[in-house]
C-alpha cells in the first residue's frame, strides 16, 4: 500500500457525429472525450470526461502537481485537494470536468492496484446490473431515424425510452407533441416514455405543455425549464404529475443540495460532478431528501458507481456515448436485457483502445 501516482498523462479524442445533432437548446456534430491516465507501480488508471479540449490546461496546469507523488489510494484527501487547488478558477465548469475525470482515474487505479473490480471497491454486490433507459431522440431525426432509433432500444431490452423536446428553445411545441405521440405508440404500454426539453421551454409553456405530456403518459419531464431557474422548476413540478428530472450541471454537493426540494429524481453525472468521490456525495444528498438518482450519460463509466448505488432508478444510455465508448475504450460494459453489467475485472476493466488515434487531437 505504499504506492504513489508516478505520472499523469492526458488525452483529447474528438468524435464526430454522422449529421449535425440537436437538442431543445443546442446543436452539435462532435463529441470530445479528455481522458487522463494515471500511473502507479507499473499500473494505470483511466479516466474521463465529455467536454471542451480546454479541460486538458486544467488538467495539466492545476491538478497534475496535486495528485503526481501521492498515494492513489487517498482519494478522499486528494479529491479535496484538488478542489482547493482550484479555489480562484472557480469549481464549477470546466474545472469540475477536470477533477471528476482524475477523481475516476484515482479510483481505477486504487482498484487495480488491489486488484479488486471497481464495483466492488464501490460497496457493490457481486451480482450487481444496473438498468439503463434509451437516450437520444434528437430534434433533427427523421421520423424514419427516430423509429430506427427506439427499435434498437426496444431490441436491447430498455423498460423507458426518451427524447428530445422543446425543439429551437420551445418554437415548435406542435412537432414536440406529436414526437411524443408517435414515440408513445411505437414503445407500446409496457414501456415508459420520457421527455428533455433541455431548458427550452418558459415556465408557463412548461406547464401547458406537461400537462399535455401528462396525457401522453410521459412519465418524467427533464429540464421543463432551466435548471438554474428553481422557482421555475417548482412551478412546473407543482403542476404536472410526471416527474420532474434535473441534475446534469449539478457541479458539487450544493448544487445537488439546491435542486433536491424541487425534483422528484436527482441527476448525477460522474464526469461532470466530481468523479465517483462527487457522484457518490451528490446521491447521499439525494438520499436524505427522499429521492432515487439516475445517472446522466458516460454509461460505460456510470455502471460501476451506479451498481453501488442503492437507490439508484436508472442510467442513461445516451446513443452518441452508447456509439463512441467503444471506439474510445476497450472493455466497455454491454447492455443485455435492458442492464448493464459492471463486470469483474479488476479496476472498471476498460483501457484506451488502440483504433482511438484516429480520433486523438492531443
Ligand atoms: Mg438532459
């Protein structure tokens, strides 16, 4: 136990999509991975987080004198540490990005190192599947694309599917709708539906139009509003019966704190909210305010912590990171009969894949 972090090295894989993507409120045609490996004893741990290639200078200017020299086991210290380097850049943001993709490398290292699955380390039991909901649905796919889309979820075994809404920031409610509609009849009634409006629509647009989503029998409205907005959020939580989802910009523990009296399932992303370290203190949050959590996106990095999760609802298999993560990494947990299983290699058992250089920028 005496091991110390001997070298951190980074990376930058970008990823196009096929045709340009969009949500309610953004349109995208690339996906960038930064990764980080740390190195102790001849093993190495892996991290990430999906973000902008300015992450890597956070990463390497400010985190890597942090963590190089220490023992990878203390990650509790260190992951404090490195939110203490950072106290004049501001913790949020990029610079939470950072930290969560070291604060997971720490722990597939600490794994590997004692030659345990992460899972494991984690509090898991060794039988542990987490289920996963189909993701994706995007406002630019075609009626054909998004049949195409939520069949393969269906083939998969998902139990919920969701999808885009609140198309050019809350501009077409009439195509929204009828998305739903359409979606709602394709999944048949065993299946729950599930809308993002990623922040697209105004309160009382949110709450007209979850009303109609109530009848469509949408069982959770992501973002009805802007998650910086919680008398927002309140207000449509009030007024419809779906559940009201929010949490993917939760950075730390008080933003998880802030959201909790106004949704009714707690959002967490390990990539963004500090790692395994954030992502475990956000959902002891949720906890002791009566809510399940459910992960958002990086699946192949959510089935570990999340299958030590005890009340955990669901992972998010988010169809850009369901396509990229294996072109990324080798080793990425599959998703059977609707679940995901972490494994039992040691560590979370995926390593940077060798076809990544062609993706690689830095
Ligand atoms: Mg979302």
């Amino acid at each position: 136990m005496s091991a110390r972090v001997e070298r951190l090295e980074t990376g930058v894989f970008t990823f196009p999509t096929a045709v340009p993507e969009a949500d309610g409120t953004l349109t995208w045609d690339a996906t960038t991975a930064v990764t980080v490996q740390l190195t102790a004893d001849g093993v190495t741990g892996l991290g990430w987080t999906y973000t902008s290639p300015a992450t890597r200078a956070v990463i390497e200017d400010h985190l890597s004198a942090v963590v190089v020299g220490q023992d990878p086991h203390a990650i509790a210290d260190l992951h404090e540490w490195m939110r203490r380097a950072c106290r004049n850049l501001g913790t949020k943001g990029l610079v939470a990005q950072a930290i969560s993709a070291v604060d997971i490398a720490l722990w597939d290292l600490s794994s590997r190192l004692l030659q345990v699955p992460l899972a494991r380390l984690l509090g898991a039991a060794p039988d542990a599947v987490v289920p996963v909901y189909g993701s994706g649905g995007f406002t630019t796919l075609t009626d054909d694309e998004l049949r195409a889309q939520v069949d393969g979820w269906l083939a998969a075994g998902c139990r919920a599917v969701k999808i885009k809404v609140g198309e050019s920031w809350g501009a077409n409610p009439s195509r929204d709708l009828a998305r739903a509609g359409q979606v709602r009849e394709m999944v048949g009634p065993g299946v729950e539906l599930m809308v993002d409006a990623n922040g697209g629509y105004g309160r009382g647009q949110a709450r007209r139009l979850g009303a109609a989503y109530d009848e469509l029998g949408v069982v959770w409205f992501e973002e009805p509003v802007s998650s910086d907005d919680l008398e927002g959020l309140a207000a449509v939580r009030s007024a419809v019966r779906c559940d009201v989802a929010a949490g993917e910009y939760a950075w730390d523990v008080y933003d998880a704190r802030a959201l909790c009296p106004v949704v009714d399932c707690l959002q967490l992303d390990a990539t963004r909210c500090g790692g395994y370290t954030g992502f475990r203190a956000g959902a002891e949050v949720a906890a002791a305010h009566g809510l399940a959590v459910s992960a958002h996106c990086a699946p192949s990095l959510h089935a570990f912590v999340a299958a030590a999760t005890p009340h955990l609802r669901h992972i998010e298999w988010f169809a850009d990171h369901a396509r990229l993560e294996p072109l990324l990494v080798d080793g990425a947990p599959g998703v059977a009969d609707g679940q995901l299983l972490p494994g039992e290699a040691a560590g979370h058992g995926m390593t940077l894949a060798a076809g990544a250089k062609q993706y690689r920028r830095r």
